[in-house]
C-alpha cells in the first residue's frame, strides 16, 4: 500500500534537490544584481539578469515546488485517511471467534517475550495453556533471549550452545546454521575481536606468559593461532568434500592471511552486516521449525493481511450498501483483495487433496506432513490402514512413506492446517 507513496517520496526528494540548486542560483543572481543597482564593482566573468527578471523566475520555482509538496501531502491523506474504513464496517466477534482473537494476542504476547502481559491475558480470559502451547512458546523466548545476545553484544556463544544442543533435528531439516554461526565466530577471531569467551581467553594468557617482551613477530601470531585453532576443532567438519561448505572453508582459510586487517583485504565482504542477519533470521526460522511454530505470529499475519486489505473491504462494503444488500448478511465477499507484492499474503480458503482430489472439510481437514507435502486426512488414513491390519500396533507408532516423496514419518508428525 505504502509502495505508491515512497515512490512519489522519492521523485519528491529528487524535486527538492533541484529546487534547492536552482533558488540558490537565483538568489546569487538577486546579490548581484542588487550590487550592480548600488554601484559596487561584481566580477565580470559572472554574468547575471536584472532584478525585474530575476524576481519571477523565484517566485515561480518557489510555486513549482510548493505544487509538488502539496501533491504528496495529499497523496499521504488519501492512503492512510480515505482507505481507512469505519469501525463499524466490521462484523460484531461471534462468541466462539473472541476465545480464538485471546489466543492469538496471548501467543504473540509470549513469543515477544511479555510473559508477565500473557499470563494475567490468561487468568483474566480463561484461556486454556494447552490451547496457547505454551512450552513451546516459552522455548521460543530462549531463543529470541540467544538472538538479542548475538544481535546486541555480538555474543555468539549462547547461539552455537543452542545449534548443538539441536544438532540432529537441524540435520534432518538440512539447516546450515551451525556452520553460518561458526563462520561468523571464525570472523570475528580473524578480525580482531577480543571478546571470544572463556576458552579463547585462557588460550591468550597462556601465550603472553609464553611470550618474550619485544617479540613483536611471535605476539602478532597470536590471533593467527586463536582461528587455526578453532577452525580445527569447529570448521573442519564442514570441510568434507560433498558437504556443501568445503568450498567456502578455504576461502575463510584464506582470510586467515589478513588477519587484524580484515575489512582492507579481498575477504572484506564476510565483515558485512548482511551474513549476521541473514544468520539470526535463520535461527528464528530454525528454532520456530523445532518447536513446531509458524515463522511469524498469527496476529502479526492478520496485522500485516490486514493493511491490504482495509481499503478494498472499505470499497465492497460501500458497493453492498448501495445496492440496498446486507453487510454482515453475507457469506463472501463480492471481490477479491490484492496483497501488493508480499508473496507470504497468500492465503487459500479451498484445499483439493493431491492424491485423491477430494476437497478438504472440517471432516477431512488437510494434514501437513514433516516432509512439507499437504494430503487430507482420509488419504493419511489410507496409508496407515495396511499396516494397522491386524492390530499389531497403534497407528501412531507405525512409520509410513508420503505419497509424493520417499520420506518416511509417522502419524505424531502430521499436523492438522486450519483455513
């Protein structure tokens, strides 16, 4: 919705700087043709206008801009006042769905870490901890807690700490967060950076006891030594060939030549901000997937849904009401909404299984397996019925492939998804 306006923003700032050039030329000219009215020699190689043809262009360049400004100022009334719709266009919350809006406030309070916030939301609203998932909510705070340590203090311990504690289930996914991490400790010692924990400090005692005074060239090796050592111990297992990090490896080798120097060398570019936030936003996504959460909250999807969709709603209502129909009479929207370019705003309201075509209902909701595929639940049942003949286990503990990968799963890794 705002793409429009920082556009025009953009062409507006650009229109300023040429205003900006072109007044002060004119009031150059405004100097020097008052000098010339009052008799005082100018510099000769300047040439300038009269005051009678000075004067308009001013004011005119002052409308010119003054236009431009308006026109944005109007352009920013129009987005955030006219697409505003009424509070009352909204339909009144059934019963059922303020028991589903407190547990979304109540789960986005946890995952932003307003604990105290959240349980007075649950006392007060008699929501139930199982219904808001609470465990995993709370494991989630650990992890924002280990993010804001490496994105404030640039503390990388308590994330590589969590990255190995989750070590296996981040193989199973295929996340490389544990070598992003070390990649970026590994950077830091080859940088210069100090802070390197415990272990690094001890390390750094033992050799200035080891030493001599004036040994310029044996301390400057000192930091060399400090990511030799940790690229042994923690960046050679990613080394192996096939890993898909050998590659990149000898190139953080190869940074090792600069070392102190880093940010005046070839290697420059893992100094750049981008590696640490493309880490920690792989730590959030990294840790949601463990504890089996969405990626963003529920209430911030509706939030964000919700400002693309205010305008058009505004504009279906007002066609309804002149048509003499019923706003909250209706089933569906006589239109659909544009969600701009954020391709995370797509939503389905109709599910068709992939294997049998049926269409999904509260009778046959779609599962989403752990391997990502989406198939209805009779389709699930399906593939567990010849392996439960007989009775010979529960369903829940019989492994079976989807059918449409070769990943094997059970029944306890099928989530239900709710349209």
């Amino acid at each position: 919705m705002c793409d429009s306006l920082l556009t025009e923003l953009t062409r507006l700032r650009e229109k300023q700087r040429q205003n900006t050039e072109i007044m002060l030329r004119l009031v150059n000219s405004v100097g020097a043709a008052l000098e010339d009215s009052l008799g005082e020699p100018t510099t000769p190689q300047v040439p300038h206008s009269s005051l009678e043809d000075i004067m308009p262009q001013l004011v005119q360049q002052h409308k010119t801009y003054h236009a431009a400004l308006s026109k944005m100022t109007k352009s920013v009334d129009r987005v955030f006042l006219d697409a505003t719709p009424p509070v009352f266009m909204c339909r009144p919350l059934r019963k059922e769905d303020r028991g589903l809006v407190d547990q979304m406030v109540g789960q986005h309070l946890y995952r932003r870490g307003r604990t105290r916030t959240a349980v007075k939301l649950v006392q007060e609203a008699g929501l139930c901890s199982s219904a808001l998932n609470l465990q995993a909510h709370e494991a989630l705070a650990r992890v924002h807690e280990v993010i804001a340590a490496a994105s404030k203090k640039r503390d990388l311990g308590p994330a590589r700490a969590w990255a190995a504690e989750h070590r296996e289930g981040l193989k199973h996914v295929g996340s490389n967060l544990e070598f992003k991490l070390a990649r970026l400790q590994f950077v830091k010692l080859v940088a210069g950076d100090g802070s390197q924990g415990k272990r690094a400090e001890e390390d750094a005692k033992e050799e200035e006891e080891e030493t001599p005074l004036g040994c310029e060239g044996e301390a400057s090796t000192h930091q060399d030594d400090l990511a030799i050592s940790f690229a042994r111990e923690h960046l050679a297992p990613f080394a192996v060939e096939g890993g898909g990090n050998a590659e990149e490896v000898r190139k953080l080798m190869g940074s090792l030549l600069y070392a102190g120097r880093l940010d005046r060398s070839p290697y420059k570019r893992y100094l750049a901000p981008r590696l640490w936030a493309d880490a920690m936003e792989a730590l959030h996504t990294e840790g949601c997937r463990m504890l089996g959460l969405p990626v963003e909250s529920s209430l911030s999807v509706c939030y964000r849904a919700s400002l693309h969709a205010m305008g058009p709603l505004a504009k279906m209502r007002q066609v309804v009401l002149n048509s003499k129909g019923d706003w909250e009479a209706l089933e569906e929207l006589p239109g659909g909404s544009e969600w701009g370019r954020d391709s995370s705003l797509r939503f389905h309201s109709v599910f068709s299984c992939p294997v049998t075509r049926e269409q999904a209902s509260r009778a046959n909701p779609p599962m989403v397996l752990k391997c990502g595929h989406v198939i209805c639940r009779n389709s699930l049942n399906r593939l567990l019925k010849p392996q439960t003949a007989g009775g010979r286990a529960s369903q829940g503990q019989h492994r079976f492939k989807c059918f449409i990968c070769p990943v094997e799963q059970t029944l306890q890794d099928a989530q239900q998804i709710y349209f």
